[in-house]
C-alpha cells in the first residue's frame, strides 16, 4: 500500500458488514490462494452477492474480485510513529480521510484502466 503505508504503522482492523463499505476503504481480506492483503476498494457490485475490486497504491492493476466472505476487516485507525514527534493516529472514519481514500480510489482506478488499454 505504499506510499500511503510505509509497512511501521499499527492498524487497527474493524470486521464491518459488507453493506458498510464503500469506495475507498482499505480491507484486509484472504485471496483465493489463502493469502492475506490489504488493499483499497477500487469499485463495489451489489447483485446477488456483494463483489469487490479492489487494488494496492503501488500496483498498476487491478486484483481479482474479492467476493464478500473473504472480506475480514477494514482499517479504521492508522498509528504512525514519527521520530522526535510522537505518535499520529489517523482516524479513518473522520469525512476528511473518507473523503481523501476515495479520490485516491477514483484515481487508482483511472490510472489502471489507463494501464490496461496501453498494455493489454
């Protein structure tokens, strides 16, 4: 997830119904190799059964559909020790970082489409 996570931070990770999450949430979720990820929401599909596309910061492309089981939990508060300052917690529930992860998804999602069309 970097550059928004550098890998130091202390996340604390809230199991939410899927009808709570939206466009923009990081998730830590279990793929369909059994391995464990943190990425963001990049688009959300409410058919039959909730169905998400989600991506990491630094990748090009998108990740396989994480359907709503796999789904464990979604980041709510960000630690962050900064040296000679302390520690920062960043609430991501406040409608600032709501409002800034999902810019970052609209982004994230441009910037893959724009990867698939040149590369695909």
């Amino acid at each position: 997830m970097a550059p928004f996570l550098s890998g130091a931070e202390i996340l604390t990770i809230r199991k939410e119904p899927v009808s709570s999450l939206h466009v923009g949430d990081l998730i830590f979720f279990k793929t369909r190799y059994g391995s464990l990820l943190l990425h963001r929401i990049i688009k959300k599909n409410n058919k039959d059964m909730v169905v998400f596309r989600t991506k990491g910061d630094a990748v090009p492309g998108m990740d396989e559909p994480v359907f709503e089981y796999d789904v464990l939990g979604k980041v709510c508060i960000i630690e962050k020790n900064i040296s000679g300052v302390g520690t920062k917690r960043v609430n991501m529930e406040s409608r600032f970082w709501k409002t800034f992860n999902y810019l970052l998804a609209v982004f994230s999602s441009v910037q893959s489409r724009m990867y698939t069309a040149v590369f695909r």
